[in-house]
C-alpha cells in the first residue's frame, strides 16, 4: 500500500512516499521557497537519483502538482497515477487538548486544528494548507494528520504539564505544557525499548537535539515530562529560540526598548538562542563547532550552555522517574555531534552514564556508546518521524 507523508513548512513542503507496512521509501523531496522568488524542487527517486529544478509555485497547491508531476513522470517517476496512492499522513504541529492520539482528517478536525492557530501560529497554518492543498489536487484520498504534541499531551501527569498561573485563565485558554518533538520522542524511545531487549518498563530520556531542541521523560513507555511547553519556546536554548528564561526578562526589555511584548516573544523565537549568544554570528551548530575550534569563546559559550542545559534536564528526569536507564540522543546534532554528546555525558558516572573511550568518538547510528560497566546505557539512534506518520496513516485508514 503506497502512503504519501507531507510535512508541509510556511513556504517549503517535504514529501515521502513510502510502500507499507514493509516501510521502503520509494520516493522523497522537498519543494521550497513557495510563494517566494527563487522556488526549487529536489526530488530523489528509488534508485537515490536526484533531480533537481528550478520552478516557482504560488501555494502549496503548485508544490502538490509539482510532486505529483514528479512521482509520475513517465521515464522517472514510481507510480503511474497518483489514484495508486491510498492515503496521505500529514505532520501537524499542534493538537491543543483534544488530540492526543493522530486522527482522519475531516471537516471539524480542520476546524479544531484552524482553532489552535494561537498556540502554533508559524506552523498550524501551513500544515493546514497542506492538507486543503491535496484535497485540491487528490480529491477524497483519505487523510490522516499526525500531531507532534499528542505523545505528550496523552500521558504528561496534571504536576508537570500545569503551570503556576490563575487557574481561570489556563481554563479558559488551555494553558499548559505541551511538548513537541513529540514524534521522534515517541519513535527513538520505541526503537530503545527495542534495542534493550524489549521490556517496556524502561526509564528514558530522550534528547532531541537539533536546530530545535527537546528533552522528554519516557517511563514505562509513556512520555511523564518534557521541555519544551505550552510553545516550543520553552526549554533547551536553541538556534534562533531562547529556551527557558525568567519571564520578567520579557516585561524589562518591552519597558527599556520600547517594544510590545508580542515583538520580544518574537525576537525570542527569531533572533535568540545561540545566535543571540554569539552576536549574530550563528545558529548553525556546525558552524559553531568550527568557530570553536578556532578560539571563539562566544562561540564555545553557545556549545557549552547546550550541553550544560541538557546535562540538567537529564538529571532533574532521572529524579522525577526514580531513576535512569538509558539516554537516546537524536536529531542533527544528537546524532552527528560527538563534542556536545561528550560534554554532555562529562562528570555523568554519579547518575551511572560512563562513555566508552572509542565508541563515543564514532560517528555510527542506532548503536550503544556506553561502556560496557556503565549502569545507564547511552544510545545514538537516527531518528524517523516519517516512518511513524506512516504506520500512523496505515493504521487509521485501515489498508491491510
């Protein structure tokens, strides 16, 4: 059964079509800059050939003709008509309370995903013009979105997902933690409970490390906290988001700069984190690292705060569970970055994490770098949110 997966951005789309339940991607690609000057599509076919084109698109109904050309050309496309595909799985950011669990696009679940507008204004709008956008173009295909906050929100205790404020408002507005992240949370703790043997009465942390970052307590399979909140403003420091500060500090810079509040939580997103550390230099990790190889302290503040702030969450959670028995690091930089994991784990034997000395160098996936007497197992597994829209969609919509 052929399921297209769309993760659609505010001006980008990314795509994958995957043959279930064996899980094969057959086709993949991304079109970007939508509705902006300069629009390409990179398409990669069964065989890893990428095509890459120049071609400017209005919505993302253009970048859904665009992909359909794509997976039907005759001489490279997969399929001969997009009626081959059974159904389509769509990355929704925010679900608010009533979604914990993914769901059948219908009408009203539009309607409740348009309502949580507020708490995911950059990223609930254009996963809706992704949904409307196949509607468009593939008629009745059925429809599945897949909402990154659901994994937290179904299992998160009232004591770590409610905030200390006047309770008629957080009623009234649905104020409380959220999490994001939440499915690559869900897939690598999934793949650990795998990898260890397959008992579920696990006690995980999960460190979601990228250009957005995100650490969750998984306990007996179940997510029971996480870090980022109510938006994904909160928690680790990131590329351009501050992470978690004194809220005060929102209130003093509007007084003293002259600004609403709405243009700092704005410059909060956009202008801070480690980019806003190192005075505007980056908010690429990689560009850091190398800064730091070469002497930048405020570049090697940024590597240090990060590793810093997730050496604590990891503390504080294996605290609040009892206990810890394995860390898994995903992402771009949980997987790829040796330095931050290192740093990370440095000073860790109290808790049990010890690193071996040649595995924690190494640059393979979905492995074990503890050391062999280390009490807590250290996992570096690729990540696959694709995958788990995937089965998601195949799930609901009932192919067999």
């Amino acid at each position: 059964m052929l399921i297209l997966v769309i993760n659609a951005g505010s001006s980008s789309l990314k795509y994958q079509l995957f043959d279930m339940p064996e899980g094969k991607v057959i086709a993949k690609g991304l079109c970007e800059r939508i509705g902006i000057e300069g629009g390409r599509n990179v398409h990669t076919d069964r065989n890893g050939n990428k095509l890459e084109t120049k071609v400017h698109m209005n919505s993302h109904t253009d970048a859904i003709r665009i992909l359909t050309e794509r997976l039907t050309d005759p001489e490279t496309g997969v399929i001969s008509s997009m009626k081959e595909i059974n159904a389509v799985g769509h990355r929704v950011l925010h679900g608010g309370i009533r979604f914990t669990a993914s769901t059948i696009v219908t009408p009203e679940v539009k309607e409740a995903i348009s309502a949580c507008i507020p708490l995911g204004p950059l990223h609930n709008p254009a996963n809706l013009m992704g949904i409307d956008a196949c509607e468009e173009v593939m008629g009745d295909v059925p429809q599945v979105a897949v909402f990154d906050t659901a994994f937290g929100t179904a299992t998160m205790p009232a004591k770590a997902y409610t905030y200390a404020v006047p309770k008629e408002l957080s009623d009234k507005y649905d104020i409380r933690r959220y999490g994001f992240h939440g499915t690559s949370h869900r897939f690598v703790s999934g793949r650990a409970i795998e990898m260890l043997g397959g008992k579920k009465d696990l006690r995980i942390v999960t460190c979601h490390l990228g250009n957005g970052s995100s650490c969750s307590a998984i306990k007996d399979g179940c997510c029971v906290d996480t870090s980022m909140g109510l938006t994904p403003l909160e928690g680790l420091p990131m590329g351009t988001r501050s992470g978690s500060i004194d809220p005060a500090i929102i209130g003093f810079i509007a007084e003293h700069e002259n600004m609403t509040a709405s243009e700092v939580v704005t410059m909060l997103n956009k202008k801070s984190g480690v980019l806003g550390v190192t005075g505007g230099f980056s908010s690429d990790f990689r560009d850091l690292m190398a800064a730091r190889e070469a002497g930048n302290e405020l570049a090697s503040l940024a590597v240090e705060m990060l590793a810093y702030s997730v050496k604590k969450y990891i503390g504080a959670y294996a605290a609040a569970m009892g206990g810890l028995d394995a860390v898994v690091f995903t992402g771009g930089i949980g997987e790829n970055n040796e330095v931050i994991r290192n740093l990370i784990a440095e000073d860790m034997e109290f808790i049990g994490i010890k690193l071996d000395p040649e595995k924690k160098l190494a640059h393979e996936k979905n492995c074990d770098i503890a050391a062999e007497d280390s009490k807590v197992r250290v996992l570096v597994i690729e990540t696959n949110e694709e995958l788990v829209i995937a089965r998601d969609t195949l799930e609901l919509v009932g192919l067999n």
